[in-house]
C-alpha cells in the first residue's frame, strides 16, 4: 500500500520507537511519586518540556502535554474561558475548524455561549475583515486554526492576534497541522493557547503538547488535579512524551528540507493530472504536503475505494469526520454544497513519499476519471 494520508496520521519514526522502548523500560517511575524512580522519570519530563519550550521559544511554564490535538483543543479552550480578559458570552471560530474545535465549541453553548463562525474566502482564508465585523463587545475569545487539514490553507494567525489584543479578546489556535511545517515560534507571540499532536510529526500517538500563555491565571477544568500543574489528570505518558519530543526535534530540524521536498512531489502530482485540468479542481494550499481536490461527478468515497483497491491509501478529509454523512467542513466554509462537497477527496505527502508513486497515483486517478465517463 502506498501511504498518502499524511496529514491524518504518521508512521512512528524508529528512533523515537527506540526511544519510547528505552524510556518505558528505564524511566517507568510516575512522576508524582516521592522516591528516587519516580524522580528520575520527572527530571526527565522536565527535560522534555524545556526542549518543546525551545522549539516554541517561550516560557517552560507554558508548556503541558496531553493525549493529542483534540484533548489539548478542549483543555486550553477551557482554560482560556476560565481567564478571560473583560466578562462576555461571545466566541468566534471558523467554519473550517476541526471537529474537536467545533465539539468543544457546542458543549460551550450548553453552558451559556454563543459562537459564530465564519466562512473562508474563495483562498480558503480567513477574511480578517469579516472577523472584525463578527467581534462585539462581549467577544472574549477567538479560536482559529493556523493551518487547515483539509486544504492546507494558513491563517493570518500574527494578524488575527493584534485584533485579538486590542479589543481585550484571547485567541487559541489548532496548531496540530502546522508544527513541523511553518514558522511557529513568530506565531507563537500572537497567540493564548495552541495545541499540537505528535502523531502528525512522526512521534506516538497518544501524545500532545499544549501552550498557555503563562501570565494567564486560570482554573482546572477538573478539580483536585495535581498532573501538569492541574492541566489534565491521570499519570503523565513519559515514554510517549520523550518519544515525541525527538520526533519534534527531527522534524524542525529538517523541517526547509521537507517543504522542498513535498514541493517537487505537489509539482509532479499536478502535472500528471493536468491533462484533465477541467474535470479536476484542486485548491489552494500554503502547504505543499496537502492537495484537496474534487474529481467533477464521482463521489470522493468512491474515488477513495478505487485508490485502496489499487493500492494507494487517500482519504476524503479529516479522519475524525469519518462515519459522517455532511460534507467535511471545509468545503461548507468555502461555500460547497450538495454534490461538489462530496466529490472531495485529500492527498498529503510525507517523508516516505517518492516521486514514482505520486506519479503513478496521479495516472491513476486519471484513469478511474476516465472510466466514470471523464
């Protein structure tokens, strides 16, 4: 099976794998516990942060790990809400926004929030303008993503930051997409919160990372929690932690290295497919590691299944909508309905990805085009 779904998950990288073995068969103390093993297994935790605190270049205090970009969504967004800067009721997203953002996001309504969420432009960006005009007074929080799964579209994160600081608003943004492929440490000055997932960079699942701005004074979503300093309960995932923590580190490290190379596999893709330029639409991206795409006149679940029965693994959007019968919320917030939001499908390189089978994979979805009458 040829692998390109990337951006829904990675394969584990060895040397992580290594690691994780030797961290859980040499540091499997908990870090709470008093006595010299668990000692060990903190003082190395405390490593791990300080290396993600460095790589984000902020404060060690900001930095919590979690069990990956959905837990960290919902937790930072808590912790924001906890802390605001002036008294509201009012959040602004994204319609784009993944769908841990979007249930975080209900389960504030329940408890007394509204949110309005705005579309993207004809770019799959959002308009800064039209956030302006959807702020008011009781705004006290703005979450957007900083990179889309989907499309692979960026947000003016900096921009959307100093709106955010001028009208006393705190801004989260879903950064799971993004690490390891922009500049987060500029990005990381505008913002509250991010959350980050390690799966996405080659580390374990299981395993995220989330900042929180430490001149925030917040409040635990659950009481009594002494884990992460009251972020999240339960024992910390050392093992996954220090596993992740290298995958991080490989992926920065080679970070201009894989954007070249994801844009020579993106160039080879589009120019396989150009013979059927009209029947096919591809969408912008600022990551050249993502093509979203429709295929005129054939659902993308079909498409996907052609793909899988001649051996190459795409999907149809974010793992996590799987089993649901909407369009994926990207195509809604680009203003694609019935029909056309259901022809998408999402096709995301990685560092395994060689140029022969993106090649191949391109002459094949030619020819599934061609044999539904394309």
């Amino acid at each position: 099976m040829k692998y390109f779904d990337y951006a829904a998950t990675c394969p584990l990288d060895q040397e992580a794998a290594q690691l994780y073995v030797q961290t859980a068969t040499d540091f499997f103390g908990n870090t709470s516990s008093l006595h010299d093993t668990g000692g060990q297994a903190q003082q190395l935790l405390e490593t791990c942060r300080k290396e993600f605190a460095h790589m984000l270049k902020v404060h060690e205090e900001g930095i919590y790990f979690t069990s990956g970009g959905s837990e960290g969504n919902f937790l930072a967004i808590q912790a924001l809400l906890s802390s605001p800067i002036k008294s509201g009721n009012h959040i602004i997203t994204s319609i784009a926004e993944h769908a841990s953002i979007h249930s975080t996001l209900e389960k504030c309504k329940q408890n007394g929030y509204e949110v309005t969420a705005i579309p993207l432009n004809q770019d799959g960006h959002i308009d800064v303008e039209t956030l302006t005009d959807a702020i008011r007074k009781e705004t006290v929080l703005i979450t957007i993503q900083a990179a889309n799964s989907e499309i692979g579209t960026s947000q003016p994160i900096k921009e959307i930051g100093k709106i955010c600081r001028d009208n006393g608003i705190l801004l989260h943004s879903d950064c799971v997409q993004a690490f390891g492929k922009l500049d987060m440490q500029e990005m990381v000055q505008s913002v509250d919160s991010l959350a980050i997932s390690g799966h996405k960079f080659y580390g374990p699942k299981g395993v995220g990372v989330v900042y929180l701005s430490p001149h925030l004074h917040w409040h635990p979503f659950y009481p009594n929690t002494t884990h992460e300093g009251g972020f999240r309960p339960g024992t910390v995932n050392v093992p996954g932690i220090a596993a992740t923590t290298l995958a991080a580190q490989k992926t920065i490290a080679h970070m201009e290295e894989q954007y070249h190379h994801s844009l020579k596999l993106r160039k080879v893709f589009l120019e396989t497919i150009n013979a059927k330029g009209k029947q096919i639409v591809v969408y912008p991206s600022d990551l050249p590691s993502i093509i979203g795409l429709r295929m005129k006149g054939i659902e993308g679940q079909l498409i996907m299944l052609e793909c899988n029965r001649a051996g190459y693994a795409i999907s149809t959007g974010s793992a996590c909508q799987v089993g649901s019968q909407a369009p994926i919320k990207t195509m809604t917030a680009l203003g694609i309905i019935g029909k056309p939001a259901k022809e998408f499908i999402r096709i995301s390189f990685g560092k395994n990805t060689k140029v022969e089978d993106v090649q191949q994979l391109g002459e094949t979805l030619i020819k599934i085009l061609t044999g539904h009458g394309g």
